[in-house]
C-alpha cells in the first residue's frame, strides 16, 4: 500500500513539473504560480526518489551496475540539453513570423524610431496584475529592439497613489515619459505605440498645411477623390493636419513644418505663388501634386508649373501611359502606370512596393538645374511606358500610340522628383523655434556647428494616388507619407510602417455550406469507417 502511494507522489511530481513548465510558455506573467507548481514538483519527485534507495542501490549491483551507469549518465545527458536550451532560450529572443504580412513583428518604422533612442524612456502600464499578459507580449518586441526602453508594470489595485499622480482614469492605460513630457495610449495597436513613442521623444508635432482655394483635394472629404484618409494616417503619423487659405493670407503660417498642394485644377494668383516662394525662401517645405490637364481645353496651370521650373523640377504637359499589362491583375488600364523603379533617393530609401498613380503628368528634373539648385528623381514607370503628349486624341478616343517624333517621351517615365537647397532668407522667430526644437530640444539655441535651415520641394504628376480610393494600394500609402517626412526633416520616419491584419474570412453560399456539412459529418467519417471494417475483415 506504501509503495503504491510513493508511486503516485512520483507520478504528482512529474505532472506538477510538466504544468509549471507548461505554464511557464502560456501564462509567464503568472510566476508565483509557476513557482509553486515547480517547487511542489521537485519535492515529490525527491521523496519518490528517496522512497527507492534500496531498488538505486540495486541497479549498482554486479550484474546491473553497467545498466545503471548508462540509465543515470542518460539522464544527467538529458538534463544537461535541457539546461543548456534553456539557458540559451533566455538570452537569444528569436522568433519567426509566418504570415504573410508580418502582421507579428515590428515595422520598418518601429525599428528606426526605437534605434534613434539615445535615452531613456519610461513606460509604465497601468493595469490590474491579470490584466499585464496583454502588454507584455509587444512591449517585449520593443525592449528587445532598444535597451532604452525601461517598461514597469504598475498594478491599479496595489499602487493607487501612482496611479492618482499621473492621472489615470481607465485601466489598460500605457504611459510614455521622457525628460518631462508624458504621451497616454491605451491601446496595444503598434501605430499608436510608436506614435506615442514619437510624440515624447520629439518634444512637438509637426504641422502640415493643406491649401484650398482652387479645386484642391478636401482633407475632410471621405468620398472617393476625398483626402480624408491621408489626413488621417498623416495624424496617426504624429503630424497636425490643418486647412489653408493662401489667397487670403500674405503669408505662409510662420509654424508650418509642410505646405500640401493636392491637385489644383485652378492655377494659383502671382501673389499665392510670391508667398510660396517667399516661404522656400526661408527654408520652407512644399509638396506639390500637379494633376495632367482634365480636358485636352484645360488650364495648364502655368504659374504652378513655373513655380516648380524655378527650383529646377519640369512638370510635363502630357499624360503617362503604361502598356506593361502590370495594371490589368488590378483591372486598371493602360492610364494608370505602375511604377517599382525607385531612383536613389532619401524618400524611397529600401523602400520596394508597388505604387499606382491615375491619370498623371511627368515630373523630370532639369539637367542644368536652376540656379544651383539640382532636383533628383524618386519614383520612375517601367520601359513599357511613355508620356503621351496628344493629350487631345488621348482624351477624346481614348486611343493611346507611341510617337516619338510627335513629342512623346520614352519610358521609363519620371513621375517625382525632389530639391533641396540651403535657405536664403532668415527664418521668422517661430519658424526658427521650430527648427530649434528640431535640432536640440530643449537647447537655449542652435550652436555653431547646427545645421541650417533647409528649404525642400518635391513634386509628384498625380494626386490620386494618395486620395481615398488609392492611398490604400500597395505602398501608395508609405509613399505619401514617406513624402511628408522627408519633407519635415523626420527622416527617423521614413519607413514601411505597420500593415493592418488581413481579413481572411472565407464566404461561401448556402450550397456550399451544406455540402460541406455532408462532407466533414458524414462523407469523410464513413470513409474511415469503411476503411476499418475492411481492414478488420481482411484479418479475421
């Protein structure tokens, strides 16, 4: 009866070992647990152990000592591999991501945000204890790309006074703190984490202008030509969105880190186009989007495409055409080029996704340059394209044929292109406290040795690729955005960011359904059944 009972504290050992183990992988955030389970485990299994000293002391009899000697160095072999894998499973944190999004590891834009800490931020989660699991798993992925992160979980129940100093008002809130300055998300969405990240560790939110006025893209439009989507990824970006009217101010907003120009089909006033160039001047930073003509009796925006030509970029007066076939897997036709080609530039650097542009004019830089000032070239179409210079014929038959000698140019296409030269006017005060902030925060001022303020000027042929119904196709998205950073001087978020996950349902009809009712309750375990009835039959 004894024996029987040290056998079952044997058994209880093992499966208390075997449970701490288990939660040790699924449930970390409970260790006491674990604990408990493991020391429980050891115990029972050392009295079991010690209940069998006479049948230990056998096995090293004469006859049976080789058996045991070979039974006991297997298991110290065993134990030793497992001490060793877990020792470096502790300090080796590697995982593979199998999907096909990477929809469980950090972005691009994560990592260089994480890796351009250059000191400490803290983060405290406040929660209950049960509540800690739902943190720990992306928070970990950010600690294990920055020592600088310090994450310390406070719980609500045990640690109220903390909890009333930094005002928290609901639980599964996470805190970002540096040098003074706190950022709150409450979510574990890795956009708003970083986003957060960003925010405390930037000191400041760089503002971007959209104009309007003269036929622009509406920020607050949610239809398709709308731009509200890329306002809104421009926010989640860290960026304050606002609206423009440059022909009823003098001048450009003296705190805009971005001017937008989205697709005018009005060309601006002398007087707008004064501003702007007073405001690049100053070291300002332009976004131009210039739409080919509608109709082939459209405006061509001259003043604009001036106002690009003198920062040595040439808007084209002709529509793209792609002939590859590329578009067709997207049911777009030859009007809408598909561009992977990515010249050398600070906008598209390791940046290889497919972007799609409707309807768009050529953006080339000037061989000569303009006054010293050399534009380069970012985004380019594939061989099997041209810039179609009939826009007449193109527009009324819809009929598309190269012809160099008419004036079409041959592909690949230049579709962008960017400029960036030293400011040649003083910068007013809040502009120069802007880019104070940028430089130094927190600096009395720049010193000698800071680097000046610097005008930017990037011009893109097309401004659908960045409305509602575009901006989320392949890397249009990443490319607006990367567009904007460049343009800000936030080159840390120039980056493939954070992909949502992707919506794997299956729909299937009522028919569908049923069959495959028949096929899983009853086709699939009638097979199995037929097949063991013939197999018992056959050795009877």
């Amino acid at each position: 009866m004894l024996k029987r009972i040290l056998g079952l504290i044997g058994w209880l050992g093992v499966a208390l070992v075997l449970a701490a183990v288990a939660m040790r992988f699924l449930a970390p955030e409970r260790q006491q647990i674990i604990n408990y389970l493991a020391i429980g485990g050891l115990v029972a299994t050392l009295l079991y152990l010690l209940s069998q000293w006479r049948d230990i002391v056998r096995s090293f009899s004469e006859r049976n000592v080789q058996y045991g000697s070979l039974a006991i160095g297997s298991i110290v072999l065993v134990l030793g591999i497992i001490v060793a894998v877990n020792w470096i499973s502790t300090r080796q944190n590697k995982r593979w991501d199998l999907t096909s999004n990477r929809q469980y590891s950090l972005s691009d834009q994560t990592r260089k945000v994480l890796a351009d800490l250059d000191a400490p931020v803290q983060v405290k989660v406040f929660d209950s204890s049960d509540g800690f699991f739902r943190f720990r798993e992306v928070l970990e992925e950010y600690e294990y790309e920055s020592s600088q992160l310090q994450v310390e979980y406070v719980d609500l129940v045990k640690q109220p006074g903390m909890a009333e100093r930094y005002e928290i008002t609901q639980p599964g809130t996470i805190v970002f703190e540096r040098d003074g300055r706190r950022e709150k998300v409450t979510s574990t969405d890795e956009q708003q984490l970083t986003n957060a990240l960003t925010k405390v560790v930037e000191g400041r939110q760089p503002k971007v202008y959209f104009v309007y006025g003269h036929g622009e893209r509406d920020t607050t439009a949610s239809d398709r030509g709308g731009f509200a989507s890329a306002a809104e990824q421009l926010r989640s970006s860290n960026f304050i969105v606002e609206r423009l009217a440059l022909a009823q101010n003098p001048e450009v907003p003296a705190d805009a880190d971005v001017v937008v120009i989205a697709g005018p089909e009005n060309d601006y006033l002398p007087a707008e186009i004064d501003s702007l160039s007073a405001y690049l001047r100053r070291g300002g930073h332009v976004l131009l989007m210039l739409d080919p003509p509608a109709t082939a009796d459209a405006s061509p925006l001259p003043n604009l495409v001036a106002f690009a030509g003198d920062w040595g970029i040439e808007a084209g007066n002709n529509v793209v055409v792609d002939v590859s076939g590329v578009g067709r897997a997207f049911q777009a036709g030859p009007e809408v080029p598909i561009a992977l080609s990515y010249p050398p530039h600070a906008i598209t650097d390791r940046f290889e996704q497919m972007t799609a542009y409707s309807v768009a004019r050529s953006i080339r830089p000037v061989a000569e340059g303009a006054d010293g000032r050399f534009a380069q070239s970012f985004v380019e179409t594939g061989p099997n394209s041209w810039a179609e210079s009939d826009i007449r014929t193109l527009m009324t038959t819809g009929q598309v044929q190269r012809n160099l000698d008419a004036g079409d140019m041959p592909g690949p296409v230049s579709l962008g292109a960017a400029v960036s030269a030293p400011a040649e006017e003083p910068a007013t005060e809040a502009q120069a406290e802007s880019d104070d902030a940028d430089i130094a925060d927190g600096a009395d001022g720049a010193d000698d040795d800071a680097p000046k303020p610097q005008a930017r000027l990037a011009v893109l042929g097309d401004s659908d690729f960045a409305a509602n119904w575009m901006l989320g196709f392949q890397g249009n998205r990443d490319m607006f955005l990367n567009v904007v950073s460049w343009l800000s001087l936030q080159e840390n978020l120039i980056a493939i960011r954070p992909k949502a996950p992707d919506d794997r349902r299956i729909t299937v009809t009522a028919d569908q359904q049923t069959r495959i009712r028949w096929l899983s309750l009853f086709v699939i375990p009638g097979l199995l059944f037929a097949a063991g009835v013939r197999t018992w039959w056959k050795r009877r």
